[in-house]
C-alpha cells in the first residue's frame, strides 16, 4: 500500500502544468504542456499523464484543486483557488521563511511578498500590458526569427548588451529591428531583451529580503535570474521546478482540503 495522493492543476494562458503529490508533500508526477485553444483538454492530458506517472488510475487522486488563468474550466476539480495563493504556497513550501516571489509569466508578472508564516502581506500583478511577460520574449524571438528555446543560450554568448528604452511590446519590436539594421551583435539583443523583462518586475514593487524567482520564463531562461540579482544587488533562489510552482501550491491546498473534510483519501 502507498500514501494518498492529491493533485493540482495549473491552467495558464500559455502552458498548463499538473503536479501530483503524496501525504508526505512527495511529488510523484509532474507535466507540462501547451494550454492552446482547449483548456479541459489540456488540463485533462496532463492529469492523465502524472497520474500514470505514478502508476495509478484517474481515479486515484483524493483531491483535485485548479488555479491559474483557467481554472474555472477543469470539470473534475473539487474547487479552484487563486494563482497568487498557489504560486505563493507552493513558493513557501520550497522557501519557509520570509519571501518576495517573483513570478514571470505568459501574460502576466506577480510580485508577492510573504511574512515568515507564509501569509501573503502583499501583491502587485502586472495585467495592463505584455511587455515584461513571456508573451514579449516569444514576440522578440519571433521578430529575431530564433527559436525560443535558443534565447538563453545566445545571451549567455554576449559580449556587450544592447539597451531597449521602450515599454511597450510594438514599440520594442520596432525597437529590435531597428537595432538589427544597425548590426548590433545578436547575443547582446537577446541580452537586452532580457534585461527590459527585468526592469520592468523592477518597476512593479521593490524586491527586498530574500528574493525567489518562478515561473516558465525563469524556468527556461536561467540569464533573467541572473539579470534580477545584478539589478538587486542579491542572490535571488530559485525552487525545483519552477514552472510547476503553483500547480504544486494547488496539490498542497488539496491535501488540506482533503484532510479538512475528513477525506484524506484512499491508500492507493
């Protein structure tokens, strides 16, 4: 016999994630995969898939919670809770302390401050406009013609860094192009599309205390991370598996709420 499990569903505006955790806060599956245009397929594929990560049946979990930009559209969830209050739990959960969280997502940025009990004490969300998100990352690779996943390692090649002065994701494409007629280095562009991300969570709140970074931007460009901590002028820590943060924040609200309700599930 194992231990109960309990799950969580992350629907974002650009990837869904799923996280799948034991009693004891053991994650035993994890996924990611696009949202697209389907969020119940999306959310329903990756359930499917860390439930036979773990070898169980769909059945099997005691508890399903979703959060994120979707989660009112997963059918199968007992409930839904906010991705501030997810990102934020799953955050503490790698970090039992004192945080800023620093989100970077798709579509939207989070900076979340957090008291040593891990109660939230504040929020700002960045909703008004894309630049900053990981929706201008892929609009600037586009506009480079360089795949996404190449974007990390052609900024780790730079020798310089170009500077964007433009807040806004049209202006900054016109922006880009005019530094590529221009013959600027491709690495320090990448570099300086970063660093724009950076300045503007910058702009948002000031990041004091000890710094945590989460999110698929973080996840996948590790160059932002460092960009942050030079801005700060501090190392700035990142959790396991930081895209899944707050799918893994949902899975522990659902083991709560299992428990809450007298149903800490089957042993499965």
């Amino acid at each position: 016999m194992t231990l109960p499990v309990y799950a969580g569903i992350d629907i974002g505006a650009s990837a869904t994630k799923a996280v799948l955790i034991d009693s004891n806060h053991k994650v035993v599956g994890r996924y990611v995969t696009r949202s697209g245009h389907d969020f119940q397929s999306a959310a329903r594929t990756a359930y499917r898939e860390i439930c036979r990560q773990a070898g169980l049946e769909e059945d099997a979990p005691a508890w399903t919670i979703s959060t994120g930009y979707g989660r009112k559209t997963v059918p199968f969830a007992r409930e839904d809770r906010t991705e501030i209050g997810c990102h934020a739990k799953g955050c503490f959960h790698a970090f039992p302390r004192a945080i800023t969280l620093v989100d970077i997502g798709g579509q939207d940025n989070k900076v979340v401050k957090l008291d040593e009990r891990g109660h939230r004490i504040n929020f700002k969300m960045n909703r008004k406009c894309a630049a900053g998100t990981g929706a201008f990352i892929e609009e600037m690779a586009n506009r480079l013609s360089v795949p996404l996943e190449e974007l990390n390692d052609l900024a780790e090649q730079a020798s310089g860094e170009v500077v964007l002065g433009s807040y806004c994701t049209v202006f900054s494409a016109t922006e880009v192009l005019e530094k590529i007629r221009a013959g600027a280095p491709l690495p320090d562009l990448v570099k300086g599309i970063f660093r724009s991300v950076v300045k503007r969570v910058m702009e948002m709140e000031t990041l004091t205390g000890t710094v945590v970074a989460t999110g698929g931007v973080v996840a996948h460009n590790p160059v932002i991370v460092s960009l942050l901590e030079e801005e700060i002028g501090a190392s700035v820590s990142v959790p396991p598996d930081p895209q899944c943060t707050g799918a893994l924040g949902a899975a522990l609200f659902a083991l709560e709420s299992a428990e809450a309700h007298g149903m800490p599930g089957k042993a499965v």
